[in-house]
C-alpha cells in the first residue's frame, strides 16, 4: 500500500502479540483464549516478570498446550519497559514482521486487534486510540480519565506530536520501525515508556495512524498505575520538551 503516494509498504508478516505480567494469574488463560480466538495466525509472547502470584506457571501450562504460544521468564519486576524491549528483542530474533504491545488484564480488548493490523498495512506504526472519534472508555473513574486526557494534552503539546493518545499502550509496530527507534537508547519503563516510542517514530519520520478503541477498567488484579509512575512520566516529558527546545534555540536537531 501508498502513504501519501510516498511510500510503497510491503507484507507484513508474522505477527506476535507481547504480553507483560506481573501477578496476572486470574487474566492469563482469557486474555491469551480471547487473542488466539480473534487472530488465531498470530503467535502469543507472555513476558512474566517472576510473578509470584504463579503467573509463571500458568504460562508454562498454556505453552504445553499450544505451540502458537511462547513465555519469556525474567528474572523479576523491572518495569513494563523493559518487558517490552526485552520481548521486542524476542520477536525480532525468532523473525517476526510485527509486534504487538497488549495489556493482559482485559483493559485491551483483542477483538480488535484485527483493526489495528489492517491499519498497519499502511503504516509504519498503528495506535489504539482511547481520544479520537470512535474511541472511548468503560467502567473508568473520572481521575483516572483526567490524568489519562491530561497526560496526553501534556506530552502531545510540550513535544510537539501529532498523536491524540500518547500515553496509550495497545499499539501495533512493524519490526522494521522498532529497529529504527534507538531502542537501546531508551530508558524509560513506566507509563511513559509509551510516550518515548511515540516522540521517537514521530522524530524518525514514520507514518503513524491512530484508529479508535474501546478501553474497559480491568475486572481482577490490581492495577499497576502507581504514584512513582506518574512522577517519573512528568519529569522525563518535561525533560525531554525543554531539551528539545533548547536545542531548537541553538540551531541543533530535537533528539
């Protein structure tokens, strides 16, 4: 397919679905059962951070039984960054053409997936969208959707990207974008982990497409939005907007 009548995108590949776990052992078995039912040619990797409610194990029972899923054991809970990158690195290696980032608490739904890697057939990344039309939120508190609105207004603004979701973690990347991004450069491992992929394919270039999603409040388990998150999402934002305008002022490229 065209961008723009710049751009000729080729196949895309195989897909696989990243998972990131930390005490998800009442999700696990329905979200991996709702994904194989909704795109059963896509593979599934589940990146378990040690969890100790035995997520782990349940992994490995489901890997038992079917050969279109994979788990990546990590040594322990070092953020939903590192997960991915360390599952992007996975992906990657085994030869996959696409990568997907999903919740496993239900809050993603994977009946729309499908949408997602249509859109990527003319993209370089494909966004879920909880802000644009279409778009919208379930069962969600009224702070939760101010900080989420906010943080996105905020990042959207002060870094100069085109994205109405910023913050949003259902996201559909060719593999061929992610070995683009610098992802050795990025540090970030909470929520704004999401923000740093989003400011670099911006930066790189790549043609980006947001297309609407409905996002629903997880049922079981907790929530891993935390205090700390937010504080270190604020800081690196802000951090990274005055930095980029500061080299603007000196003649020099936004990093």
């Amino acid at each position: 397919m065209n961008d723009g009548g710049q751009r000729r995108y080729g196949p895309l590949g195989r897909a696989l679905v990243i998972i990131p776990t930390y005490n998800e052992v009442e999700n696990i078995k329905p979200i991996v059962s709702r994904v194989r039912a909704a795109v059963p040619e896509a593979d599934i990797l589940i990146a378990d951070d040690n969890s100790p409610d035995g997520t782990g194990k349940v992994a490995d029972e489901l890997v038992a039984q079917d050969d279109k899923v994979h788990v990546l054991h990590r040594k322990g809970k070092e953020g939903l960054g590192a997960a991915y990158l360390a599952g992007f690195a996975w992906g990657i290696e085994h030869g996959f053409g696409v990568l997907v980032e999903m919740d496993a608490d239900g809050s993603h739904q994977p009946e729309e997936l499908p949408r997602l890697l249509t859109a990527l057939k003319g993209a370089d990344l494909v966004l879920g969208s909880r802000w644009v039309p279409g778009g919208r939120v379930v069962n969600w508190p009224r702070h939760r959707q101010f900080l989420s609105r906010g943080g996105s207004t905020y990042s959207r603004l002060l870094l100069g990207v085109p994205i109405r979701d910023v913050t949003g973690g259902f996201r559909a990347f060719r593999a061929e974008t992610l070995q683009g991004l610098g992802l050795t450069e990025v540090a970030s491992q909470g929520y704004c982990f999401q923000v740093d992929l989003a400011r670099r394919a911006v930066a790189a270039g790549y043609h980006v497409v947001e297309v609407p999603i409905t996002f629903v409040e997880r049922e079981l388990g907790d929530s891993k939005m935390s205090r700390d998150i937010v504080v270190e999402a604020l800081w690196r934002v802000t951090a990274w907007g005055v930095g980029d305008r500061a080299k603007r002022l000196l003649g020099r490229k936004p990093s």
